[in-house]
C-alpha cells in the first residue's frame, strides 16, 4: 500500500497541463470570473495612460510657486477648467494655473498640483498657501506599467482584481483553458436514484451528486453518467463511453476485494495502465488510479476508481482527485491542498496503521484555528453528519490519540468559517 505522499505525488506527476490548442476557449470578460488564464496579457496602453492628477486642486508650474507664502508672488491666474476625460486646451503658462480634478489629464506647461484644501480661490486668481512638493500629485504617464510588458501570465486563476487588470488593458475577451471535463459513474446493484422508493437492500446514490458539486467546486465540468450495475460488460461499455467525452473519469464503488469489484479488471481490459490501486489512508484504502493513452484531445485520461462508501469516496476526492483536476484545469501553481495548523476541540483517535483524516468544522477564533470533530458515527459509510464539514483533522501513521486542545493539521476542504 502506498503512502498518502507517494500516491499524492505520483498522481500530481500522472495529471498533465492543458497543452494543446484546443484547450483553450475565447470568453467574454464577464464570463471569465474563476477561470484559468491561457495567455499572457500585454497592454497597449501605458498606466497611467497620460501623466493626470491624483487631487482636485490646481495644475501650477513649480517654479511659480516654490516660495509660496501668502504673498503676491503665489497668486495666479486660472485659465481654464480641466475636467476629467477632457484635455486641456491651452498650456499654463509663468503666473498661470488650470483648475483640476482627480483623473484629470496635465495640461502643458504644468508640472505640479495644488491640493484644494491649500488654496484659496477669488474668481480668476488662485491663491497658493502652502508650498508643494515638487511634482506633486502628479501621476505620470507609464509610472505604474509601460505598453508592451508581460502584465499577466498564463496560468492563474481569473477573479475580480485580475478581471480589472485585463479590461484596463482593453482586453473585451480572454483566452482560458477550457474546464476539464469529469465523468462520473456509480457502480453498485443496489443503488437508485434519489426520490425512488427503496426495495429491501437497495440504496439511494449519493455519491454522484456529491462528486458533481464537488467537480464544479474544483473547476471542472461534472458529466454525470448514471448508475451502472454490477455487470462486467454493461460497466465496461459505460467506462468506454467516459472515456470517449472526458478528461477526468470518476467512478464510486467496485474497487474493494468483493465478488462484484470488477473496476480493475475491466480497467486492464480496456488497456489502461494500473499505477495505484490501494492507499494507507482511512477512509478510504480501496483506491486506483488509472491513466488511459489517449482520451479526448488526444491527452492522458485519467481514471480514479474511488470507494464506494460515501465518506471514503469525499474524502479520497478532496485529497487526490482535486489536486489532479486543479493541475489539469492549467493552475500554474496553487493545486496542491491547504493544511493549516489548528487545536483540535475534542481527541482524535485513529488505528495508527494508515493516515487518517477525520472530518469536521474549522473555525478562525483569535487564539488561532480551532477544530471540532463532526458529531455522531464516524463510520466511513455514515454520511449524515457530513454536512458543514469544511476541514479533514490528519492523524498521521504511527499516531493512535490526539487529545483535546492538541494541535492537529487540518485540511481546508471548504469555506473557512468564524467563530
Ligand atoms: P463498494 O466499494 O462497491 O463495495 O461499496 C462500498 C459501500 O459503499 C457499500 O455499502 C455501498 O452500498 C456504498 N456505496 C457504493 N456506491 C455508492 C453510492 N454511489 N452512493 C452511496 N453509497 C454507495
Ligand atoms: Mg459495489
């Protein structure tokens, strides 16, 4: 059985960047919210566009003003009103100033403004009661980015401070990898879809719409492909299917020792390449991962065969199914889980032989991080206290307690909460 490490690390080297061209989609910038940059961005323009000011006040020359008193000698004459998104019309001349506002464009000849609050207005002249800082308030044309630098790179994740660098950059559209596309199948006779009455054994399937928020969680695009008995060729034809429309395959259920676990046979028929197929983690042991050579596009497919139990099929998803899916969508960086120190409210006990990740809710107190264990069964097929979980405490091997007000890492597997 491998390591969480090494199946971590293998399965990050097994899921490959969006290479090709037909990867990557043209989307209107308002579209663009959470997607993952394709291209590096270069602007036109410099920024700021033209040299502008930072202040309503009055566009001076320097030298008019450098022994601002309340004197004479600081006394000019406003020859024009300069508001912003027009240009000014004549350049300030010796004695002169225009009048102008945050945004607006420097006329010539000035190379200084005057905040408001230090002058003093009497019809056409200005008053000047404090001397300025040489150019001051002056934003300078290209201070803060010049046309034609790299501004963006391919890669990062798109929201609303990099969607602004890209508009100001006149960018209507942008390029971004297209989402990986997740199938998703549910093996196992005994499941029904929810709302059918339950015949004596059967089961409601909640795995298939647990993975499908979470793909559309992680960025990807769930296809969820039904439930699929325990039949070898009905299961084979509906993984041939996957793998014909997706980049990412997901199964639940059939991967364990049982007399109906047909997942790996069939997944070494159909000539996929086995690289793991167990995992020291708890829940969640019975894992494969499977690579196909050619799926959509002509990329590795990559198939995760996850357990069936519910918690072992969320938590084997959260800590090696979305990092690969992270990586695949074209993140540059930033896929691998977030683990932060917390006190964990209660003691966490584990069987010390594999490492387990203990469900729960992490909260941000001021002493720090703090995390509490979900209440009621912990057994890997009781998913009704899932809900609200947003951290997975890590009892790591070769650890059987960790007692109450201990620190633990927990894993981030949801919005971060108050207390
Ligand atoms: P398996 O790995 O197929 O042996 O399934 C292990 C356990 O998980 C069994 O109790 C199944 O009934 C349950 N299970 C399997 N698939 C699902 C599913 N899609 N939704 C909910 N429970 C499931
Ligand atoms: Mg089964």
């Amino acid at each position: 059985m491998l390591s969480v490490l090494d199946a971590e690390a293998k399965i990050l080297d097994l899921a490959t960047l969006p290479q090709a061209s037909e990867q990557i989609e043209r989307l209107d910038l308002h579209l663009a919210q959470g997607r993952v940059l394709a291209e590096t961005v270069v602007s036109p323009l410099d920024v700021p566009h033209w040299d502008n000011s930072a202040m309503d006040g009055y566009a001076v020359r320097y030298a008019d003003v450098q022994a601002a008193t309340a004197g004479p000698s600081a006394t000019l004459t406003v020859i024009e009103t300069i508001p912003a998104g027009q240009s000014p019309t004549q350049a300030v001349g010796p004695g002169q100033a225009a009048r102008i506002f945050t945004g607006s464009m420097m006329p010539m000849g000035a190379d200084t403004v005057v905040m408001q609050e230090m002058t003093e207005r009497q019809a056409a002249q200005v008053r000047i009661l404090e001397t300025p800082e040489p150019g001051q308030f002056v934003r300078r044309q290209g201070s803060f980015y010049q046309a034609g630098h790299p501004l963006l790179f391919p890669g990062i994740s798109l929201n609303g401070p990099e969607i602004a660098v890209l508009a100001s950059a006149q960018y209507a559209q942008v390029r971004v990898y297209r989402q990986p596309r997740v199938a998703i199948l549910s093996t196992g006779n005994e499941l029904v879809q929810p709302g059918t009455p339950l015949q004596p054994g059967q089961l409601v399937d909640s795995n298939q719409y647990a993975l499908a928020a979470l793909v559309h969680r992680a960025g990807g695009i769930p296809m969820p492909l039904g439930i699929i008995p325990d039949q070898p060729q009905v299961l084979r034809d509906a993984i041939a299917t996957a793998l014909s429309q997706a980049d990412l395959i997901l199964s639940s259920g059939g991967v364990s020792v049982g007399d109906y676990d047909y997942v790996d046979q069939i997944l070494a028929d159909l000539g996929a390449t086995l690289h793991i197929r167990a995992v020291a983690v708890k829940p969640g042991k019975p894992l494969t991962v499977a690579t196909f050579p050619s799926g959509t596009a002509g990329a590795t497919s990559l198939y995760f065969g996850l357990p069936g139990n519910p918690v072992s099929a969320l938590v084997c998803f959260w800590r090696f199914v979305e990092p690969a899916l992270r990586k695949q969508s074209g993140l540059g960086q930033g896929w691998a889980p977030g683990f932060v120190p917390a006190t964990t409210s209660q003691p966490l006990r584990a069987g010390g032989r594999r490492e387990t990740y203990v469900w729960g809710h992490l909260r941000m107190t001021p002493q720090g991080y703090s995390f509490e264990q979900a209440g009621g069964s912990h057994s890997s097929g009781n998913l009704v206290n899932l809900a609200g979980t947003n951290g997975l405490a890590v009892v790591p091997v070769g650890t059987t307690l960790i007692p109450a007000h201990e620190p633990v890492q927990v894993m981030m597997v949801g919005d971060l909460r108050s207390a």
